[in-house]
C-alpha cells in the first residue's frame, strides 16, 4: 500500500487534542484511514459492527466494485475467467497470483489429482451422524477432522506445509462432499478417478454406483467447473474473514477452513443458495408466477421478516457479475437437458424482472447475487438443495487457503483481537445468596 500525501484530522468539539491520521491508497478501490494508533493516541476506539467501513487487511487476491458490479481475481474478470479458464486455472491464479502457463497447467493438474483420496478412517466419521444430518454439519466436522490425519502439513508459519495444505485441501474437498451425499443416499462411497477432470470427478463420486458406471455429460461437467470458479473467492467475505480471524492464532489450515465452513453455512451467507430454491419451490407450490406479486408485497412488509434470497448484497449496489453468468449457465444446462421450459427457472426470471421494477428494490439496490440463480442450475445437474452449500464451499475452500496464506506470509501479521463498547453492568459485589 502507498502512503498517500493527504491527511486525515480527527479533532473533538470538547477541545481535546486533534489528531493526524495517515491515509493509503491501493491500487484500485477507496483509500484508508490508518487507525492503527487511534487508542493510543486518544483512548478511543472506532465503532464499526458488520464492518461496513473497515478494512480488516490489504490483499491482492480479489477485488469487487460493487457499483460497477465488477469481479477480478488477481486482475482477471470473472467473465474472462469462467468463459477461457477452468476451475484448476483460477485455483493457480489466485494461490500464486499468476494463470498457469501449459506445463505449469499440466504439473498443477497431475499434483491436485494426486491428492484427492481421504485416509480410509475418514469415513467412520460419518457413521456417527445420522443419514439425514445436513451435508454442511457433516462436512464441517469433516473438514476439521482432517487435522487430526496431517500432522505433516499443520505448521500454518512453515511455507512448505502451506502449500501442501493447500493442495489436500483443494484435492479432497470434493471427494469429501460426495461422501457426505453417498451418506445421506445409504449409497457406497466412489472414490476419485483421477484420469477425469476436477469437476469430472467430483460429478463422477456423486452419480456413479458399484452396479452403473457415470459417463459425466460435458455440458454438465463444464456448468459444475464454471459454478466452482464463480464461487472460487470474494474479497473478506464474512467466512473469508471468519478464516482469517481463525488462523491469526496459528491454528492448522484444516480448523481454519472448518470455521469457514461452519461461517458459510448461514442462510445470509452461503445457505442463501439452498434457501432460495426452497423459496422459489414454495412459491411454485402456491400458485407460481400468479402468485409473485402476493409474496413481492410480504418481502416489503418490515414485520414479515421475509427476504427476497439469492437478492442483495454487502458490495454489489448493482446486478453481481457471478449471477448474470450463473444465468447464462441456466440457459445453457436447461437447454442442453431439454428443460428450456422449467417452470422454475421462468418464475426466478419473472420475480428479478418485477423486483428490478419495484421501487423497494431499486430504492436499495437490491440485485440478484451468486445465490439467485445457482440453486437452479444445481438442481438440474441433479444436486440435492441440501448439497448447495456444501458445493459453494468446496469452490470457495481455494479462496479461503490463499486469503489464509497470503495473511500469515505477511511479516505484519497479528492476532485479530477487536475491542467493543460496554454499555453493561459497572463493577458491583456479589449479594449473599438471601439477598438475591
Ligand atoms: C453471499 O459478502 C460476500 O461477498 C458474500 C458472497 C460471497 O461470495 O462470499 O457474495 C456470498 O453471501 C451472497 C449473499 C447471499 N445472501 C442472501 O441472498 C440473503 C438475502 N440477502 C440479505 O440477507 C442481505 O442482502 C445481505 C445479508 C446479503 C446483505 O445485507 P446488508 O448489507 O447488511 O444489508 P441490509 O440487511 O442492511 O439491507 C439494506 C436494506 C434493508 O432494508 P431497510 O432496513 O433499509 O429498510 O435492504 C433490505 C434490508 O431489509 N434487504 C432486503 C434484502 N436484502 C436487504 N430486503 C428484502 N430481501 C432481501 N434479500
């Protein structure tokens, strides 16, 4: 970051010292204002719950301008990204910073394949859950159990352990995530067969059976590879920064990226894909497009408590670029399976057409983000609504280990520690028990 030649004075109108803060320019986005010494020099704190003004780091991973509604990861544009790379590609960019060239492309493939079976204990983990625990609660406990099996790869500060943390992680999370579907279905497991592509793979432990092989469809192959890479990072996103706050202690990648998993889970967060396919089910159920604008009136009735999911956004204040690609996606999975015509997919487009209408939405500009659409094409691929989540974190595990890396190869780097502003109880003595 640059010093930049503006200050920033903080004065106080009860006559207390005003003070100079140092701005910093990036080389793309808003400027900050170093506060950095603020306690020290006044005894105060900033006040910033949800973090709608605060930057938590510098990074060079991802950048979002969420008025233009542009994404770039290490520079590149979503939209050159998921139409001329794949997943693998985008996993190169942004743990090194640079697209593979074809013998690094090669190499980077060959080592990812070479880690994509789990130590066979793993599975005695799942015989714990029930068979209808939710995916992301098996996988959560998955993700942290695989610490207890890598004792060669959990010294976050030892560069080489980083990387090859990385790669496991990368390499396993989509045989992890099948395994947490075969559970659920009372089916075997598949194991990888690493002649196939990543989303190949992945596609292949999810749909084959010991009695019928799966020959992966290519446009669907190529949908599941481009859902990856739109969900691949997303600047310190809340499980993002729950991953870094996470490893800032020195825990081992595998709990960090537990927590991840646990964070993005959330329906506000990474749950808002399967929320909002339930959503347009539920809709559908009662009555479907006829019945849009009754459920547009409750979305704006403040004592519903009903949101419109898979629409708004902390960054994007216009259309997120991921949902107009995920879009096209649709498009191009309904039309290769025949399903132009899924009542599902028309009613998402006809509830963003009359969202995007209504002066609710426009006053707050509120778009269609990565969730409105995805569930759609995941659906049709044949993914269960319960393993939506579950497959935006295997995508976004890749994002969360470079964000986690390039924090701890930061010689600056400290434990995340906020302070807060107590408005509770000032100190008081116990009362006898009688008293009470
Ligand atoms: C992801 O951060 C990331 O980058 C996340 C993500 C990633 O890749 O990591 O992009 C992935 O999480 C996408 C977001 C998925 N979540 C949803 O689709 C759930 C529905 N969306 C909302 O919960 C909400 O829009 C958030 C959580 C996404 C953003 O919330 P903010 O920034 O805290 O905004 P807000 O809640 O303060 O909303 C501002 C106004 C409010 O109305 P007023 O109080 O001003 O009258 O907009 C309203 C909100 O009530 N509003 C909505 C709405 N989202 C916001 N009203 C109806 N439906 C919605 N979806």
């Amino acid at each position: 970051m640059t010093p930049s030649d503006v200050k920033a004075t903080l004065s106080f109108s009860d006559g207390s010292p005003s003070i100079d803060l140092p701005l910093y320019k990036g080389s793309i986005g808003p400027d900050v204002i170093d506060i950095r010494k603020l306690y020290g020099q006044t005894g105060k704190f900033t006040y910033d719950p949800g973090f709608l003004s605060t930057a938590s780091c510098q990074s060079t991973i991802t950048y979002i301008d969420g008025d233009k509604g542009e994404l770039l990861y290490r520079g590149y544009p979503i939209e050159q990204l998921a139409t001329q790379c794949d997943f693998l590609d985008t996993c190169y960019l942004l743990l090194y910073g640079e697209l593979p060239n074809e013998q690094k492309q090669k190499d980077f493939h060959k080592l990812v394949s070479e880690h994509t079976m789990v130590h066979e204990q793993m599975q005695f983990f799942l015989r714990g859950f029930r068979r209808d625990a939710h995916p992301m609660a098996v996988l959560t406990g998955l993700v942290g159990a695989l610490s207890a099996f890598y004792h060669d790869s959990t010294d976050i500060t030892n560069p080489t352990h980083r990387d090859i943390a990385a790669i496991r992680l990368i390499a396993k999370m989509p045989t992890l995530v099948a395994m947490a579907y075969k559970y659920g279905e009372g089916q075997p497991y598949v194991y990888p067969r690493n002649k196939l592509s990543y989303a190949g793979n992945f596609m292949r432990m999810m749909f084959a059976t010991p009695c019928e092989d799966y020959e992966p469809n290519e446009v669907l192959v190529r949908a599941m590879d481009r859902i990856f890479i739109l969900h691949a990072d997303h600047e310190q996103n809340a499980s993002t920064s729950t991953v870094r706050l996470c490893g800032s202690s020195g825990t081992n990648p595998f709990a960090a990226i537990a927590a991840g998993v646990a964070c993005l889970w959330g329906p506000a967060h990474g749950g808002a894909n399967e929320a909002a396919l339930n959503m347009l089910e539920d809709i559908q159920r009662n009555g479907g497009v006829e019945k849009v604008g009754e459920f547009i009136k409750q979305v704006k009735d403040k004592n519903s408590s009903v949101k419109l999911m898979g629409f708004g956004h902390r960054v994007y204040k216009n259309y997120d670029p991921r949902a107009k690609l995920m879009r096209e996606t649709c498009h191009e999975v309904l039309g290769a399976l025949g399903l132009e015509n899924d009542p599902l997919f028309k009613l998402a487009m006809s509830l963003e057409k009359i969202a995007l209408e209504d002066e609710y939405f426009v006053a707050r500009k509120l778009y269609p983000n990565v969730d409105f659409y995805s569930g759609i094409v995941q659906r049709a691929i044949g993914i269960p609504v319960s393993l939506f989540t579950a497959i935006f974190a295997l995508a976004r595990t890749v994002g969360w280990i470079a964000q986690l890396n390039e924090m701890i190869g930061d010689p600056e780097y400290k434990i995340g520690r906020p302070r807060q502003l107590f408005v509770g109880s000032e100190r008081r003595d116990v009362p006898p028990l009688a008293q009470r």
